[in-house]
C-alpha cells in the first residue's frame, strides 16, 4: 500500500488537498493538511489521492511505497 | 556548564569517557589509551553491534545499524560528528570536546574507516583548539581520514541530523525533508551519516578495552555510561557519567545534591519530559517509558517545590517555539500558539477548556514537521500536563500550588 507524505519544507498550505481527498486529510486552522488517521492510502483512495499528488501546487505532497528495508530513521 | 563532578564515594557513578587527567592533550591521551588499533568497517560495525551501542546525541538508535546502512549505500561516505549541541540546559558535548576531544577524534577515525571524508561539527568558540588538535594528530600519523572542521550555528535545531548534513553541504543549518534518507543520499548526493560527538568517543573506548568491557556498565538491554548534564537546584551543575539504570538520586548527588526539595525532575531536556522526583527510579529507557520519555541526551534538571511546573515548562516550551526554523507551517503556527496557551494556563489566565486545548495543539503539531522539534515540545507540554495535574487544577480555580507552598 502507499502512503502520504508531506513535505512539511515545501507545503504552503492552501488546503487544496485536503479539498480533493477528504477522506484522509482535513485542513487544520491555518489551512495545512493534518490527516484523519493513517497516511496510508486505501486501494480504493489511490486515484484521489494520486490526483492531489498532481495538483498539489508546491510539489509538496507525494506518494510513497511502504516498504520493509528503509534505511533507520532517527529523530 | 563544563565541570566534570567526582563521583562520590559509594554512588553508582561511573567515570569512563571522563575519567583520567581530561586535559584535552594529545600525549596525556596517548598515555592514558594508547594508540588506536586498526579495524576495517565490517570490524568496526561488528563492535558496535557487539557492545550495544546506541546513539546518544537523543535518539538512541543502535550505532551498528546505522554504519551498516551507510556501508550498504555502497559509495563514500561523508561522517560527521556531530558536537552542535544545541540544547541550551545540555552541556556534556562541550565538556567532551574540551576534555576528552581525542576520543571522539578516535572514534570519528573508526566511523569513519570504509571512507575519505569525516567532519567535526562543532561551535565555532571550540574550532581553534580543535584544529591544533586535528593538525598534531595528523601530524603524528594518527589520523589515515583527514577531519575538516564546520562551524555549527548556536540555535536549537542546527543539531538536528538533516541540519548538520546541510552545514556540512555548505547550506543553512535547518532541517530538511525525510523522504530520502541522508545515509542513502545526503544533500550534496553522498551518503551521510551523523553522529554525536558522545557516540564516537564510546567507540573509540569499545575499540581499545571491547565489547565485553563496555557492557559490564548499564543494564543488559541498554549497556554503557551515557554522561548527564545536571542542573537546577543542585549544588554543584555539571556533567556527571553514569551507567544507564543509575539512579536519579545518584546523579543528583553526583552533581552536589539538591539544594532544596524536589517537586519534579526534568529528563531528557527540553525535548523530554517530568518525572516524579523519586531518588530511586533507574534513568533508562525501560524505566522512563511509563513516563513517555527516554534518557535522550541525558539532560536532567531539577526544580524546587518552590517553583510552578507549569511555569517553568511555559518559558522552556515559549523558548523552543523562537527557535522553530520558520520551514514548516504546523511548527511555525502551532508551536507559537501551543507555548501562549500554556502559558495562559501557567500564569493562571484561565478560561474554559484551556487544558484541553493545550493538549488539543500538543497533539495538532506531533508529526508535521520536517524534523521532530515539534513532536519533542509537545511531548514536554503533554508531560507536563501529566505530572502537575493538581497544579494544572489549582490553576483554573486561581490557585497556585507553588505558590503556596502546598504538596
Ligand atoms: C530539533 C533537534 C535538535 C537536535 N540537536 C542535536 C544536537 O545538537 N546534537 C546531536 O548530537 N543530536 C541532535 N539531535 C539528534 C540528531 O538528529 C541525530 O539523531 C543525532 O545527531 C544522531 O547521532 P547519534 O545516533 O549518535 O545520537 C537533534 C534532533 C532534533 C529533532
Ligand atoms: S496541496 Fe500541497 S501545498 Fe497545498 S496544502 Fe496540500 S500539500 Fe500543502
Ligand atoms: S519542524 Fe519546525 S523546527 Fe523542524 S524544520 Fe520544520 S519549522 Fe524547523
């Protein structure tokens, strides 16, 4: 499954997102993406969500595959 | 904040990285240590993992696994030692870098040893020392990787991981984006690996005395000394060393004894949370996990019953809000935001369901930033809402514990 990711660094938040994938994100009161759960996105979700991947004005949003071998985080 | 505290006699404080002369000289180091031996990379991560090192500039990610990441990218790495310390109650990296330098040099040297560029990241009031130091050891053949010195900002998040990278790229000193890992891909496209200045002189001390020896401080899980910076209301402030599991009350009394009788105490600094002033309770991870924090960066500060929690965390968490890096919106707006309300409900503005918005703000900034600043303060804010509940309480009625001398 993938997920959503925001680049915090990037993202201007105009809300434009949370518009077109309610589902997985609403806007919070300065108008940036805060999501409802999981960033995970739902096979059902994935065309919504590719679409606001698309849209997204500031490059900030992005679809990424969860996978298994990441290199460690750290704080 | 430099001094090194003797152990008193009987305590379960345990000199190791600062034990001997600490004058920082190259021949009282080669006197002490000896010369570093030789190892190759797939030595140097065998030891780590061997000995259970963890990271200790706060996140306490296992150093092996992070060399090996580094290792598997499969191109030169940069590494970087990372002696920022932007953490303003935090004094145990410039203690380090003044007396023990040349075990974190050592330990550079084997993080270092699969590649050709290591960095010191350091303040720059440290650099003119450094250098003569970098330059006698390299003029002494100790040193096969050359070392180059960069200058960290003084601000609270120059220290963070992505922050240092970016330094060392030549850029700002503010976090970036997570989605490429650093040890992947750093900013200048070599791989990066970043560690505390404190990380590699244990390494340094793993490389010479072994596994084994390391291990027989701390516990089974979270083996070694870590070195704590004490300070608050105890006599004599400074850094301390001590095995993970030390008891808090032996720290203290490492560091002169409490100067009057503890309401809280403040671990793992500004990013990290309050407990219970209990001289019993083990300073580890298993232990502080009830309370949501670990030991961090072994920061700990003592407050006086004389003093309001709430108060106090008020002006820390009004501090990390000046020093959000103005990239991230949900930390720009909402840290500011968070430190008013809390302070509204510090200084006893109370309004209906103010608790309940600090902790509303608290939850609202966890996760949305490039770099886990916001997610640090609000573990302090939500700490603090658990453990001065009665203040929190006294607070809406117009009432001060503190204050009144109560509890
Ligand atoms: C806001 C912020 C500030 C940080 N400042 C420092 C610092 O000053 N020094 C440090 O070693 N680590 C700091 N860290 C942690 C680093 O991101 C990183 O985890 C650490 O340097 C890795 O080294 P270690 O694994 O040896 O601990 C900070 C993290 C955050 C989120
Ligand atoms: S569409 Fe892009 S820039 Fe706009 S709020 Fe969403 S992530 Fe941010
Ligand atoms: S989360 Fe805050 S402190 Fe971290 S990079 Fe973003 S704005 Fe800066």
């Amino acid at each position: 499954m993938n997920r959503l990711h925001v680049d915090w660094t990037a993202c201007d938040g105009r809300g434009l997102c949370a518009e077109l994938l309610p589902e997985l994100l609403v806007e919070d009161e300065w108008g940036y993406p805060a999501p409802r759960g999981e960033m995970s996105v739902p096979p059902a979700l994935e065309p919504a969500a590719r679409q606001a991947v698309d849209r997204c004005p500031a490059l900030a949003l992005k679809l990424t595959r969860v996978s298994a071998g990441r290199a460690p985080g750290s704080s | 904040m430099t001094s090194t505290v003797e152990a008193p006699p009987g305590s379960r404080v345990q000199l190791r990285l600062l034990a001997g002369s600490n004058d920082g000289r190259l021949d009282s180091h080669l006197a002490q240590h000896g010369r570093l031996p030789a190892f190759d990379t797939s030595q140097v991560i065998g030891m780590a993992r061997d000995a259970g090192l963890t990271g200790r500039g706060g996140a306490g990610f296992p150093l092996w696994r992070k060399l090996s990441a580094v290792a598997a990218a499969g191109r030169p790495a940069v590494v970087i030692g990372n002696g920022a310390e932007g953490e303003p109650a935090s004094g145990k990296d410039r203690a380090l870098l003044t007396y023990a330098p040349n075990l974190v040099l050592d330990g550079l040297q084997l993080a270092a040893s699969g590649t050709r560029s290591a960095v010191l990241y350091a303040p720059l009031g440290a650099h003119r020392a450094l250098r003569e130091l970098i330059d006698a050891r390299r003029g002494a053949g100790l040193d096969r990787v050359p070392v180059r010195l960069v200058a960290a900002p003084d601000a609270f998040v120059a220290g963070e991981e992505s922050a240092a990278a970016a330094a060392v790229a030549g850029r700002a000193a503010v976090p970036a984006d997570k989605l490429v890992r650093i040890t992947e891909s750093g900013p200048g496209g070599a791989p990066m690996l970043v560690q505390n200045v404190e990380t590699l002189a244990h390494l340094a001390m793993i490389a010479r005395y072994g596994p084994g020896w390391f291990r027989a401080a701390g516990t089974p899980d979270e083996p070694g000394t870590f070195l704590a910076t004490v300070s608050g209301a105890v006599a004599a402030p400074g850094v301390v060393e001590a095995g993970y599991g030390v008891a808090l009350g032996d720290l203290v009394a490492a560091a002169g004894g409490a100067t009057a009788p503890l309401r809280s105490v403040l671990v793992g600094g500004y990013h990290g949370g309050w407990v219970p002033a209990d001289a019993a309770l083990p300073v580890s991870r298993a232990a502080l996990t009830p309370y949501g924090i670990s030991p961090g960066a072994g920061v700990i500060v003592a407050l006086p019953r004389t003093a309001c929690g709430l108060l106090e965390t008020a002006r820390i968490a009004g501090c990390l809000a000046d020093q959000v890096a103005g990239q991230c919106g949900p930390c720009v707006n909402g840290l500011p935001r968070l430190a008013s309300t809390l302070s509204d409900l510090a200084h006893r503005r109370a309004r209906p369901g103010l608790p309940a918005e600090v902790d509303r703000l608290a939850r609202l900034v966890t996760g949305r930033g490039a770099c886990r600043h916001p997610d640090g303060t609000a573990r302090l804010v939500l700490s603090a809402l658990r453990a001065f509940e009665a203040d929190v309480a006294a607070h809406l009625a117009g009432r001060c514990l503190a204050e009144e001398g109560q509890r």
